[in-house]
C-alpha cells in the first residue's frame, strides 16, 4: 500500500541539513571572504525523522488519554520548516496513516472554559458578552490556515526525491486516498442535538444553550467554510478512539 510507503520513509531516520547564517562581528569589519564562504556554507548534519510517532495522551495540547500512537506533526513541521529555511507554518497537532490520510487537531474545550473563558468574561464584563468571547476564540483557532499548511506539509513528504514516489503513485494518493481532518474535543454530552444547532444559529438565547454548545455551533459554522479537504468534523475522544480501532 502507497501509503505504508510514506509512513516507513517518514519514519526512516535520515541525514537533515540545516544551513548556519552568517553573522557579522566587529572582527569581521574587514571583510574576508575566506571566513565569509567558510560559514555561510556550513551544513549542520544530524540523524531525524520526519515521523515521530507518540500515544495521544502524550502529543503536546492532547485533550484525550488514549494509548493509540499516531505521528506528532508539529514535529514534522518544525523538523520541516528548518530543513527549507523558511518560517515557521502553523499545522495540526497529530496525523494518522492507515487506510485514509487523518489529520487530527485537539482542542480542550474543557481547559479554555475553566481558565481563559472565565479571565476573559470578568475582565472585560463591561464591554463583552459570553458569546463573543466564544467568537473570537474559534476565529483565533485558524483551522483553514492549519489545514492548508498542513496539506503542504504532507505534499513535501510524498514529494521527497528519496521517497522515490512516481507520477502514478503521487496521483493516487491525490485523487484516490481520502484525506480527513478531525478536531477533537474533550469528551462531553450535548444536551441537544447539532443538527438542530444549526437551524437556531440565529437564536442561540432563544433556545438556550450552554456556552459549550455555543462553542461546537461556531466550530462547526467556520468548518462548513472549509473546502481544502474532505468535510472537516469536529468529534470527541470517545468518538476519535472508536474511529482509530475501526479503521486501523
């Protein structure tokens, strides 16, 4: 399978070459182009993969305890963005390579509610509502920037000279391997159902809804925007594990 390819390269250790930059000292007012030449081309080599597989309880932001390994892709993207000299991009927290291509985001609801919201709402009382609080924290999310760098992440990968991919094997995972997008939430119980959230949207106050369902309506409304990938979904850890063990 094209994709146990990938995985095997990206889990490869192999040589990455970092350029140093080369910084004037007042030693160096005269120039010398010796000393010049010898340090802008200076090549750090050292041993690394780009995969670099962790249990989810362990990935950095995780929000669920589950055991099931999957790839840290803000390492790859660091490991990355050095390798091409450019800035840093933003990316999703995990990806998973089985059957399909899963690029997984958590985000603990649970975290924000109980510290920043709180800060937030008796901080600004005056001049901010509950509700836009929770606006301006999925804006700050930026999901459709994370998925496309991430998407550009992955391209890098499958376009690597030494993975060796050919123009048949690069089309194929394009065209034929679904590619999905999972933000995970810490595990909880809507009191009513999202599919009627969004027929509300306009009348949140009418119908009541906790600030955590006010919270997964404007998730899923700046989703709906997404069209880089596959429908993008917002599930919970209950729900992302079941999903791992069936799709493994």
């Amino acid at each position: 399978m094209i994709l146990d390819k990938v995985l095997e390269f990206g889990l490869k250790d192999r040589n990455i070459h970092l350029y140093s930059t080369f910084k004037w000292s007042d030693k160096h007012l005269i120039f010398n182009y010796k000393i010049f030449k010898k340090q802008l081309l200076f090549i750090k080599k050292f041993k690394k993969s780009y995969f670099i597989k962790y249990s989810i309880k362990d990935i950095p932001k995780s929000c669920c305890t589950l055991d099931y390994k999957i790839i840290d892709f803000d390492e790859t993207k660091d490991i990355i963005c050095k390798e091409t000299n450019q800035i840093t991009r933003k990316s999703c927290d995990g990806l998973c390579l089985n059957k399909s291509i899963d690029f997984i985001e958590f985000k603990s609801l649970n975290n924000f509610f109980d510290k920043e919201f709180k800060y937030k709402l008796k901080s600004n009382k005056e001049y901010i509502n509950e509700s836009q609080i929770i606006i301006n924290k999925v804006k700050d999310f930026n999901f459709n920037k994370k998925i496309r760098d991430s998407l550009w992440l992955f391209d890098y990968i499958i376009n690597h000279h030494a993975l060796k991919l050919n123009n048949s094997e690069q089309e194929y995972i394009y065209n034929n391997i679904k590619k999905n997008y999972f933000i995970v939430k810490d595990n909880y119980q809507p009191l009513i159902n999202l599919a009627l959230q969004f027929n509300t949207l306009g009348k949140l106050s009418n119908n009541k809804l906790s600030n955590r369902e006010t919270m997964d309506v404007y998730i899923n409304k700046e989703l709906e925007e997404i069209t880089v990938i596959n429908k993008p979904q917002l599930i919970d850890c209950n729900e992302l594990k079941k999903y791992l063990e069936e799709n493994r």
